[in-house]
C-alpha cells in the first residue's frame, strides 16, 4: 500500500507534467496522427481529489488533453466511447429541435479482470492483495483470453494493461472491434464466459452439450485451448496454492465429482489424513476416477476449468459507453503506474515490481535538466504501447488503400460503361442517317 505522500497533489502533477505519455494515448485512440472524431468526440472523465467526478469531457488533440489534465490534476482519468456529436456539446445535440441524436458509436471492446474474483480459489492473498503466485491466475487468463479472441472471432490489437493493483485491463482496437453494438458485445461475452453461479452454487461450469448419463455432452472445440492452458499450469498451482490442503478446499472439490461412491471413498480417506498435499489429493481422485467411465473424466475436465477458466467482470464489456481507467493512470493506492503487459511474457510480470510514480520522478531527477519518460523505466513500457499503435496504423493505411482501390475500380468501370454506351448509341445514330 502506498503512502498518501507517494500520490499526493503535488507528486501526481509532476507526473501528468513530465512523464505521463499523452501523445501515445492520442495516437492510439485516435487510430492516426491528424485529429479525427474518433478522438475529438471522445469522452474522457475525471476523478478529483475528494472523489469529485466530472463526465463528458472531450479534446481536441493531445495538447489540449495534457493542458485540462494538468489543470485538474485528477487522481486518475478515464476513457469512455466516441460520441455522434462531441460530449461537451450533449445537450444541444439532445434537444429536439437539433435534430440529432447523442449516442456512442464506436468504442473498444474492453474487458477487466480482478484479483478477488480468485478468492474462492486461491489461498496466498485474499482482497486487494496480490503476489507472484496468485499472479499465475491472470497469466493463465491472458493466454487463454488473448488466444480466443485471436483465433475465434480474428482481432489483432490487443492492448494488455496492468491495473495498478490486483487485475488487468484488456483493450481491443480491431475497426470490427471498435463497431460493435452492445447487443453484439454481449454476444461476444457470453461466448468468453465459462464460469457462472454464485458461492452457493458449486459446480460452475456448464458448457458441455447434451448428453447422456453416462455419456456427457463433449467440451467445446473453443474451449481446447483453456483446457489445455489449464492442464499445465494445473500441478504448479496445486502446490503453490495447496487449493485442497484444508478441510473446505477438498470438500469444495468431492462436490464436483458426481460419482458418490468415489466421493464416499475419498471422504473417508482424507478426513483420517487431512495434511495429504493438494497434487496428491489430485492424483487420488484421478485413480478412482480411472476406468470408472467419460462422466467422471469429462468432470476432471470442468473442474480443472472451473480453477483456471478467466473470471470477467461482464458488466465493463456489454455497453460501448462504459468507462475504463486510461492506460499509464497510476493507482493511489499503490502509487503504481497502469502499465502495458506484453502477452508473450505474462507469466513472467511481477506486479510488484510495477514502477511507482515516485520511483520514477527520482529516476527522473537524477536524469537531470530536460529529462523525460524516455529517461526512466517507464521507457519500455512506452516502447511497448508506441509498438501497438505501428501496427494499428498499419492497419488503418491497408483499410485505406483497399478502399482507394475499390473506389479506383468503381469509376473506371463507370468510365468504360460511359464509353460503351456512347459507342453504342453513336452507332445506332450512324446507321439511322446512313438509312
């Protein structure tokens, strides 16, 4: 936990002033370097000092942003969609005689993973707490989350953010993405969704079709890839985590195996041996479960998933107006800054070596006179955001030639579809005078 000292006024105003990267935030919602709607029509909003909240701000340009930002000096800012109309200007663009609507157009698919949403399933940290070990929760989650929205539904942009604290944000920039309805972003988190049902409710994984009662329905081809994921982080997690070391951990889990004679079995076993390891408790049942049927496999399965699946936070994804911390913020309860991950590495991140916002303005001091981010750890972080928006220019410019193109194609085959009809009827007029 930081000191209030770490995040106070004064400190949060150097940072806005000399670190905070506002060019590379513009860039990557703006999607180009020329100020457009996608920007400009943007709403951002504003937490103050004693939780005053200011909505619907919007900008102009990167300039403009740092200006109002450093003014304000929040202790933190979001970022909302982008509107029909600029968000300052809502209330004309709702009055009737207007006209016009105000209503969120385009907007990243967006999507939160917490720490505590673990709870239930992890013992090293509870609440706002987290460490190395329980960060293996929200590695897993990243690999499988990022893999299905890359094979699944073919998105690219994917922008990983720290949060500060105890989970990850997750922004999706695909120009598919970014079009979404809520209607459509619901469909595509009830697709991601595996874990549903509340403390009371046991068994949480219900995906499998229809089948029999010995024979149950068969995993989902989309679901492979978690299952996989799973499996081999399964052993390490048992032992960092020991989830069914106590007396509630395993009861926990014989309530998911719907044999109960094996349940019977292995209840009796471990309340005479209740310090028998989690990986051990593990290789129990999967002896009892041996030779026993595909009900009892296929349950092994749903509970490895039930452990390991990612746990969203629903509500942030469904409605293109909702808004998210903007990437860089830093978290005042930790004076740690909001910092990309790169997919690739999750695994190795420690949230606790995260830079804080007084480690840096020291590494910045110690740069000397006109120094910047460039000159601090927050450099690669930078780097990795500025990569990201490459390849999202890339993209924007591809959009554009093929549309160039297409555009090319339509009026040269206008142009030779008006030169055949000119032939065609100066012809016919030949032949009426030659007559």
């Amino acid at each position: 936990m930081a000191d209030s000292a770490e995040t106070s006024p004064e400190v949060m105003l150097q940072f806005y002033r000399m670190l905070y990267p506002f060019k590379s935030i513009f860039t990557w919602l703006n999607q180009e370097h020329a100020p457009k709607d996608l920007f400009t029509n943007r709403e951002f909003a504003f937490t103050l000092q004693g939780d005053v909240y200011l909505r619907y701000n919007c900008f102009s340009n990167a300039e403009e942003l740092k200006k109002q930002v450093c003014a304000l000096n929040p202790t933190r800012f979001e970022i909302g969609p982008m509107y029909s109309s600029r968000p300052s200007e809502r209330k004309l663009a709702r009055s009737v005689k207007s006209g016009k609507l105000f209503t969120p157009l385009k907007r990243e698919l967006v999507f939160d993973i917490d720490m505590t949403d673990y709870d239930g399933v992890r013992t090293c940290c509870t609440s706002a707490g987290i460490c190395k070990r329980c960060w293996a929760f929200i590695a897993n989650a990243v690999r499988v989350l990022d893999s299905a929205l890359r094979t699944q539904f073919g998105y690219h942009h994917l922008l990983w953010v720290y949060s500060g604290r105890r989970g990850i944000h997750l922004w999706v920039s695909d120009d598919e993405a970014m079009g979404l309805t809520d209607e459509l972003r619901r469909a595509v988190v009830g697709a991601l969704t595996v874990i549903e049902g509340g403390k009371e409710m046991a068994k949480k994984v219900n995906v499998r079709g229809i089948g029999t009662k010995s024979h149950p329905g068969d995993l989902p081809p989309s679901l492979w890839h978690a299952r996989d994921e799973g499996s081999r982080m399964w052993y390490p997690l048992l032992d960092n985590q020991e989830c069914f070391l106590s007396e509630d951990g395993w009861r926990t889990l014989l309530k998911l195996v719907p044999d109960k004679k094996i349940v019977e079995t292995l209840e009796e076993r471990w309340e005479k041996q209740p310090a028998i390891e989690s990986s051990k408790k593990w290789d129990e049942l999967k002896a009892e479960v041996k030779g026993t049927g595909a009900r009892n496999l296929a349950a092994l399965e749903d509970i490895i998933l039930q452990y390991t699946y990612p746990r969203l936070d629903a509500e942030v994804s469904k409605h293109r107006n909702h808004l998210l911390k903007a990437p860089f913020c830093v978290h005042p309860k930790t004076g740690r800054v909001c910092v990309p991950i790169d997919p690739n590495r999750v695994e190795n991140f420690d949230p606790n070596a995260v830079p804080t916002v007084m480690q840096l303005l020291q590494e910045l001091d110690k740069a000397g006179e006109g120094a910047n981010w460039e000159h601090t750890s927050l450099k690669p972080y930078v780097d990795m955001l500025d990569r990201h928006v490459m390849g999202i220019l890339d993209d924007v410019r591809r959009r554009e030639r093929a549309r160039a193109v297409l555009q090319h194609g339509a009026w040269v085959l206008v142009y030779f579809r008006t030169i055949q009809v000119y032939w065609h009827f100066r012809s016919r007029s030949q032949l009426v005078m030659d007559a």
